[in-house]
C-alpha cells in the first residue's frame, strides 16, 4: 500500500513541531539542501522563503558574496581608511579629482565630530539611528539642509562602498532620508543692479591692476558663464581660445565645454594677450627660467580662488551689490540667457548643465514667471495670423481684444508681418542694462 503525503498550500513550507511555527525548505547556493524555523503566519513564513530564494539567486549571478566570503566586519574607521586608499589611486590616475575625496573626508570628519565612539564602531552595528542623530546635529549647528543631504550623500557612497567589496551586506544608511529642501530660485542680479555694476565697472581705473583684473573677471564671467574652477583650471591656456570658440577642457563634471565668442570676450581677450600661461592663469611650469623675482612674478600672472574673490567683492561693494559672489555671475548669465533665448535646451549647454533638469531646478521661479508673458507673445502672433477679429463686426481692425491690450504703451509690443517675429519695447531697456561692453579696451 502506497504512503499518501500531505499537500502544503505553499511549496516549500510545512507545519513545524510546535503551534505557530513553520518549517521552510529550500536549496542554498552550493546546491545544499537546508531548513530553517519560522514564527508566524503561513503567509508570512513563504514571504520569508521567497526573500531567501531572491538572495541566493543574487549570490548564484555575483550579484552579493556568499556568506562564507564576508570578511570580518570593519569598524568605521578602518572602511574609511581603506575607502581614501582606493579613492587616491582614482585621484592619481585621473578618474576623480581630489577636491571630491576631501568632501567625503569633510563629511567623515563631521560624522566623527558628531560622535567621535562612531571610530570604533562596527559598520555591521551601525543603524539609522546613528545617522538621524547626525542630522539634527548639523541642523543645530546651523548648517543648511543642502549641506546635510551633501554629507548624507557622501557617506551612503561609503557604506556602499562597504557592501560592493563584501565589507557588510546591507547598508543602513539606505534607510534614513534626506532633509527636505525648499526649492527656490538661484539668486541672479536683475535689471537695476546691472545698471549699478555697469556704472561702476566703468568707473574704475583700468591702469590699476587690481580694478582691471576686476572688471575682466566679472565680463568674461557674465559673458560666458564660466566657474572659477574653469577659469582657474591649469589646462586653460591660450591653447583652448579658438577663432570662434572657447573651450573649457575641465567644468564640474569633468567633461569639457564649448561656447561661441561673443565680441565683448574677444576684445578682453586680446587686451589680456600679454598674460604669460592663459588668460587668467599662468601655470607654474610656463614661467620664464630667467625671472630672478618669481614670487613677484606669480603675484603678477597667476590669480588664486581667493584672488579673484577679493577682486571681484571690492566691484560688488562699490556697486552697493549684497549677496553676490562669482557664482552669482554665472547664475546672472544663465539666467539672462534663457530670458534672450528662451529655450531651456540651450541655457543647459551654455552653463555646462549635467542635464536639463538642474537647470529647470535652478531657474524654475523664473521660467514659470515668464510663461504668462510667452503666453501672450504666442496669442499675439497668432491671432496676427488667423486676423483675430475679423469675424466680430468690421474687417478693418483685425486686432482682437487681448492683441489691443498687449500694444498698448504699458506694453509695447509689435508683430513683424514678415517674419512673424515679436518685438517688444522692453528689449531697448534690457540692452541697456546689458551694456557691459562699453568699457574701454
């Protein structure tokens, strides 16, 4: 007589010995049959099976190390030591600068200066809340929360970097949030400020070094939208100042950019032709051999970070300008770019954006601003067209109503028949407050 067995509802899991237990039966990745005692639900206990297959199908493809392959767990200190160690020969091949490895290291420092016991700790006992304890520790010394999500964002990086080499199975660092962040817009100097810096700019004295590397700086900056980094970066030289082109061989994301010359650039550019090395840097390998003062030398050609900021902030404050740095000129020409252009593709390629959606984030105040009045030069073109009007009484004004509004003196604007080009009497105002290349060359 044949032995009848019991069908289970789930495969793999069976009733254990005892009242609310369950026996779950499955292959590991040596191909090993094993067993494990759950507590629970019968639900629950195949939700855990499958959790286990999942895992062994991650080890089976080297998606995650076997268990019998983790290393002994780290503490914090000793990840973060063979951390740097890794992260050093990425600097010094090439593939990372090593202005990103000193974030992490700031980061790792705030964390120790939070709780220094962290050293010591085990990454394998480490748990969110250590993490959450951190935040608010940063939020009471008075840091912002872009600040926070920065650090937060460095050491997920390395706790992850803990789990690819086999250090720890799991980050719990995956589990603690970033600090919500008000968005708004990047601060960019208006139309009356300009006029203000361009007042002063023509202004200073251009036989003074200082006030003329000044004035330079912040041109080339509005005109080209440059970083300080890019300006001061020892690859650009002369070499990359084309006929028509200027490239920046290095921007934030290690890829190279390129703009077009406007005329305002070149003339600077070729009054600053005398600049040994580049136009406002000069590396330290190009300097002549036979120079017997080279630390006056250097003071001459070669401006540092604090150079330019110190140059810059002496215009601002004559300007009467507040809380303006030299970012704040690169947000200034993103910002008039996409009001000339208005096209949000283009604004990302002038600025050297990583994608069109940090650009969106970071003048999103200003295109929604400006979509009442693209909505109005579209109605105003048109019905320019379609002869809006034409069809509610007399033929002879085919300006519709909305299109009578938008030419009136409050606000000027004209449709050119043949190009179908809207004109606005605002563009005389912008140019004027644009006119920063009258200074003197």
């Amino acid at each position: 007589m044949s032995k009848s067995y019991k069908k289970h509802k789930y495969p793999g899991v069976r009733p254990g010995r005892r009242e609310g237990a369950f026996v779950i039966d499955y292959t590991d990745h040596n191909r090993a049959r094993r067993q494990v005692t759950f507590k629970g639900t019968e639900a629950e206990a195949n939700s855990f099976r499958n959790e286990i297959l999942a895992s062994v199908n991650q080890i089976e493809r080297g998606f995650k190390p076997p268990p019998e392959k983790l290393q002994r767990p780290l503490n914090l200190w000793q990840l973060w030591n063979k951390f740097f160690e890794e992260r050093q020969l990425r600097v010094r091949s090439g593939s990372m600068r090593w202005l990103s490895l000193e974030r992490y290291r700031n980061s790792v420092e705030a964390l120790f200066g939070f709780r220094p016991d962290l050293k010591n700790k085990r990454i394998d006992k480490l748990d969110a809340v250590d993490l959450e304890g951190f935040k608010v520790y940063r939020k009471e010394k008075g840091f912002s929360s872009e600040g926070i999500n920065t650090n937060l964002r460095n050491l997920r990086t390395i706790l992850k970097f803990a789990v690819d080499r086999g250090f720890l199975d799991r980050s719990p660092f995956l589990d603690v949030p970033f600090v919500s962040v008000r968005k708004k817009d990047v601060r960019y100097l208006d139309e009356e400020e300009l006029e203000r810096l361009n007042e002063t700019l023509e202004s200073l004295d251009i036989k003074d070094e200082f006030q003329r590397d000044a004035r330079d700086l912040i041109i080339f900056y509005l005109f080209t939208g440059a970083r300080t980094s890019e300006i001061l970066h020892p690859s650009f030289s002369w070499d990359c100042i084309g006929k028509d082109i200027i490239t920046f061989p290095e921007t934030k994301s290690s890829k190279s950019r390129v703009i077009p010359i406007q005329e305002t650039v070149r003339k600077l550019l070729n009054d600053r032709k005398g600049v040994v090395g580049g136009p406002f840097y000069t590396a330290f390998n190009q300097r002549p051999e036979d120079m017997d003062d080279c630390v006056g030398w250097l003071d001459r050609h070669c401006l540092t970070r604090d150079m330019v900021y110190n140059r810059v902030k002496s215009v601002f404050d004559r300007a009467q300008i507040k809380h303006a740095s030299t970012h704040t000129l690169r947000k200034t020409a993103g910002a008039w770019y996409y009001m000339a252009t208005r096209d949000i593709f283009a604004t990302s390629r002038f600025l050297g954006h990583s994608s069109v959606k940090v650009t969106e984030q970071h003048y999103v105040g200003l295109i929604q601003g400006l979509q009442v009045e693209n909505a109005q030069y579209f109605e105003t073109a048109l019905t320019g067209r379609l002869q809006y009007g034409c069809n509610f009484g007399t033929k002879q004004d085919k300006s519709g109503p909305i299109e009578k509004n938008l030419l009136t003196k409050k606000n000027p604007l004209s449709l050119d028949e043949k190009t179908g080009i809207i004109r606005s009497g605002t563009d005389e105002t912008r140019t004027r407050a644009l006119r920063l290349d009258r200074p003197a060359f």
